[in-house]
C-alpha cells in the first residue's frame, strides 16, 4: 500500500505539468526543413532514434532489443520488415477462443424483446424454443434467451477484444494491428447495435486480412460484411423503400467526406445497394429487392450495382485525398501539412489504391522524421496500453489490470465506438479526466489492485443484484421483480400468486435469468498480474546508479525527452528513497523504489506521446 501522498503528488505534478509544458513545451517543436518534404532520408542519417520513432509510429513501440534490430537492418530493410510483412509467420498466434455460446435458434436475432414475443405469438416458436402449451409464463424460456443472448454476446465481445489485445501485445507484425486497429475506427460498427460478438470478430478478421492490402477490396470486403450490413440496417434498405445509411456512410465517413457529394448521390447509391443483406454470417444479395433502373450517382449514369459505386466514388479525386489524410493525421501529424497531401494522394491513386507503397512513401519521408511531427502523436487509450506493454517486453494482455476496464476509464472500449464516426482522437484524449485515468493505469499494474476479479461478471443493471439478492431470501418471481417501492419482498400476496400463474413472461426476470446463463456459459478472463522485476531490468542494463537508472527508464519508455528540471526531480526522489548512490548496495531493496519512479515517469505528459 503507498502513501496516500505519493498519489496526491503524483496527481498535482500531472496536471501541473500538463497544463504547463504539454502546449508550449511539447507541440511547439522548431520546425525544420525536412517538414513537408516527402524526398526519402537519406541512409546516413538513420540512426536509433528514428528507428524508435517508426517502431513506435508503425507499430506500438517496443524494447531496445527490438529498436535495435531494427536499427541494423537499415532503412530500407527496416521498412521492407514492418510494411511487407507477410513473410513472417504468425501462425503460433491462437485463434479466438469462442465459448459456444451461439446456436442456431439465435441465427436471425430479433431487434427487440417485443419483436421476440410477437414472433413467438405467432409462429408458436422463437429463438429456437417452442412456445409452452399451458401453466404459467409460457413465453418465459423465450425471453430468458433473449437476455441471455444479449448479455452473453457482450461478455463474450470483450473476450474478443482481450484476444486482439494479445496480438497487439505479442504479434511480430506489429503494422497489421496497427492498421487493423485504423480500420475499426475508420468503418466504426459496435456491440451495442450489431449484438453479435461473432461477426464483430469476422469483420476483425477481414480489417486485418485487408491491413495494408488495396483499399478497394477492402471497402467491397466491409461493404458486404455482416457486422456492417445489420449495423447500417442493410435489412431496410430494399426496391421502392431505401434505406440511405450506408449510402450516406460510405460517402461521408468511408471515402469522401463531406462537400464532395449531394444528397440526391446518396438518394440513387442506396438504390445501387438495395437487396444487400446477410444471412448470418454469410452475404447475401435478394435479388428481388434489388433495384435494377438506371441512377446517376456523380454525373455516372448506369444500372449499377453496390460495387460500381465502390469504383465511382474511387475514380474521384477527393476519395484519394480522403484516405491520405486520415492515414496522416493516425501516423504522421493530426496538424495535417495540406501541401504534401495531393503527393501522396497521387502515389496512393498511381499505386491503384494500395496500401503499402503510400505507407512505404510515408515511413521514409523526410516529413515523417522532422522535428515537427516526432513526438507529436497523443496516444488513444489503446495504443498508450499496448505500447506500455510492449516495451516491457510482454507476449500477452495482463488480466490485472483488466484491459477493457483500463481503456475504458481513459475514454476507448473496443468494438464500442461511440458513433458510426469512431473515436475523435487527438487532444480528445486528454481532458483533465481521462488525464487523471491514464496515471492511474500505470499505478494499477505497478501495484494491481485485485478487488475487482470476483465481480467479472456483474450485471451492469443494479435492479439485477436487488432482484438476485430478493430471490437468495426466498421472494417468488413477481415479488422480487416488482417496482421497489416498499414493503417486505419476502411476502407474497394473493394477487402476485394469481399474477405468477397468468403472465406470458415477467422481463425482469428474464433478464435476471439471462445474465445467470450467461455466467454460466461465458469462458472466464484468465487474472494474471505482469510478472517483471524492475531491478533486473536496470541493473542488466548497466545503470550504477539513481541518475543512470533514471536515463535508461526514461529513454525506454518515453519517446520526449523530459526536461531537466522533471528529469533531476525524478532522480533526486530515487537517490532519496535509496538513501544511497549506489545501485548495487540498494539491490535488496530496489524493486519498489523503482516502480515508484517509473510511475512517476509515466505519469508525465511525455509519455501520452508517441
């Protein structure tokens, strides 16, 4: 347990620092003249630094071994590992460990419990489970399974991304999370609406399988991808009744952005992609909901079909532009230097939309290693995670602290994004708030705090927990559901019992029961703490004293240098905890004082930036 000071300290000195030194200290970088010059560096002038700069850039950051390797490889060849990448082998990387929790009752998900009742009315079945002939509650099985899948679902989604969270972690193609991560949050679909954690994963899957391949197949590929189609409600979008959602996403958010099209483009493209849906996880076209007229769409006049609007929107000259720019602002500068977006935009149009050649462009540019644009990348929650466990050297995802948890409190959950336009990012990242969670991220796997595993799997839903806790003391069904208004949930009326025998199901109650089947089913995150020893690391790394020790972590762990000012803080504050100037001599008793430090170091504004 540490003091209640440190913490205070450490608090007061993040914010003050931040408010202090992150705006005119950090960003305020002297320009140089290799900004906005995307002429390729020149060999001798790589050197570790850079090639920190593009580990952490191209990937998540990593340690000096790593750094290193990449260093001796030469430019060229360093580029040539992280962008062409298909050559190393990721096959010892696990698949999805899915908990079996779908079966083929759920196939075609109602939208709504009352949807689910209605068909279950109707057809006598719904979601697998056949409507009971008589007694009491006869739809309750149904909508017990309604909430069980909703529940599930989403228990068995942040699984998902704890599996993306080890490849992240441990993959030697440290560029194709980084892209597969880009693309989430370029065609931003969540949980909340798709409710589906296997075609969140399928589409996953295809980001990745598309990281850094040609644009076009990617966007076809996320065109038809479950997980898309139901989240734009492809389902609506038919002959005579379009639905413009994914008409007016594709051309807004996808490829374009606003100013290049008009409302009448979106009007004729739905009608290009009416009768798109899926079936399950499969794509489907329904023929006879599809409209076959003739629609002008950019002063393109045809009987087009979902992909020749693909082609269309690519033969403009904005949708080039579009994708560089957002491909700048993740990897280069969220200052964009309009002046060398048209250049790239032209390697990125000659190349026929592939990826790599625009990327291999960018990593080599002088632009890229000016001093304007190193170090000027706020990392989302995600990366400042990810990195932090890279370069402790780490091959997987702690489950203290939980990943989901820590990212969510900095402001990002995967597979949540909160609108279809993704995550902000930038200066979005760093309001006092979310400041504050990101120095308690590095407190909590410095020092794991373990109270929250038993509660893995509470329901969200605190009326859960007073219904659970009312039927434990032995309330019947009505009783424990009923509004919390008072009186003695272990009494039980005339009425309830005559209310128990006649409702076709109690909600409440299915959503209690939904989430007890869901417990039951979901795999349970594996709560591992990270197992370092901070002392080896130093003293391996040749420090012999407080001042060296401070120069390695922070070269380690920060991309800006800190000051002198924070830097002999920092150093004093370890001499002063070891009451000594030698390493060595402290050895026995070295490991706290140094996770105090590091946490120190990591709760500077420095390292939010990558």
């Amino acid at each position: 347990m540490r003091p209640k000071w440190i913490y205070i300290s450490l608090i007061s000195l993040y914010l003050l620092f931040f408010l202090l030194s992150f705006s005119k200290n950090i960003l305020a970088i002297e320009t140089d003249d290799w900004y906005g010059n995307i002429k390729p560096i020149e060999n001798e002038n790589w050197d570790l630094v850079k090639a920190k700069h593009l580990l952490e850039r191209a990937g998540f950051g990593g340690t000096p071994e790593e750094i290193n390797f990449l260093f001796k490889l030469g430019l060229s060849q360093a580029i040539e590992h992280l962008v062409y990448y298909e050559n190393i082998s990721v096959n010892h990387l696990p698949e999805f460990d899915e908990s079996n929790i779908h079966d083929p009752g759920l196939i075609n998900f109602p939208p709504s419990r009352p949807a689910t009742t209605k068909l279950a009315r109707e057809t006598g079945e719904a979601l697998g489970i056949k409507v009971k002939e008589s007694g009491n509650r006869k739809l309750q099985p149904i909508v017990n399974k309604f909430f069980f899948w909703l529940r599930a679902s989403r228990l068995e989604t942040k699984r998902v991304a704890y599996w993306w969270a080890d490849r992240m972690v441990s993959s030697p193609r440290p560029l194709e999370e980084k892209m597969t991560l880009f693309w989430h949050n370029h065609f931003a679909n969540n949980e909340t609406k798709v409710r589906d954690y296997r075609k969140l994963l399928l589409q996953n899957k295809t980001f990745r399988v598309h990281a850094t391949g040609n644009f076009r197949n990617l966007i076809i590929a996320t065109a038809k991808d479950p997980a898309m189609l139901y989240f734009l409600d492809a389902g609506q979008n038919i002959k005579g009744s379009p639905n413009e959602n994914f008409a007016r996403e594709i051309m807004e958010l996808f490829t374009l952005g606003v100013g290049n099209y008009e409302e009448k483009d979106i009007r004729e493209a739905a009608r290009a992609f009416t009768g798109w849906n899926t079936n399950d996880l499969e794509f489907i076209v329904n023929k006879d909901q599809h409209d076959t007229g003739s629609k002008t769409i950019l002063n393109n006049t045809g009987n087009f079909s979902g992909e020749d609007v693909i082609d269309i929107l690519l033969s403009q000259k904005a949708a080039s532009k579009f994708i560089v720019k957002k491909i700048y602002k993740e990897f280069v500068n969220e200052n964009v230097n309009e002046d060398i977006i048209e250049s790239y935009a032209d390697i990125f149009r000659e190349n026929n939309f592939e990826l790599k050649p625009l990327l291999s462009a960018i990593f080599l540019s002088k632009d890229f290693y000016s001093k304007e644009n190193m170090g000027s990348h706020i990392k989302s929650p995600v990366e400042l995670v990810i990195s932090t466990y890279r370069k402790l050297g780490l091959k997987n995802t702690p489950g203290i602290p939980d990943f989901n948890q820590s990212t969510t409190a900095m402001g990002q959950t995967l597979f949540w994004p909160p609108t279809v336009a993704g995550w902000a990012g930038g200066k979005s990242w760093i309001t006092p708030a979310l400041l504050m969670e990101r120095g308690n991220f590095a407190r909590s796997f410095l020092y794991p705090d373990i109270d929250f595993i038993d509660k893995d799997f509470y329901s969200p839903d605190p009326k859960i927990i007073v219904m659970h806790n009312a039927i434990k003391e032995g309330a019947d069904i009505t009783s424990a559901t009923k509004s919390s208004n008072g009186g003695n949930s272990m009494m039980m009326s005339e009425s309830n019992m005559m209310a128990d025998r006649d409702e076709d199901f109690n909600t409440r109650y299915g959503s209690y029961k939904g989430w007890q089947m869901a417990v039951s089913k979901v795999k349970p995150i594996i709560r591992d703490t990270i197992n370092i020893n901070f002392t080896s690391m130093v003293l391996n790394s040749g420090a012999k004293n407080p001042q060296e020790a401070v120069d390695y972590l922070i070269d380690r762990f920060l991309i800006v240098k800190i000051n002198d000012i924070k830097r002999d803080m920092i150093v004093s504050f370890l001499s002063n905890n070891l009451g000594t100037n030698n390493l060595m001599q402290a050895e026995t008793y070295l490991e706290d004082s140094l996770r105090l430090v590091l946490h120190l170091i990591m709760s500077q504004p420095e390292y939010q930036l990558g």
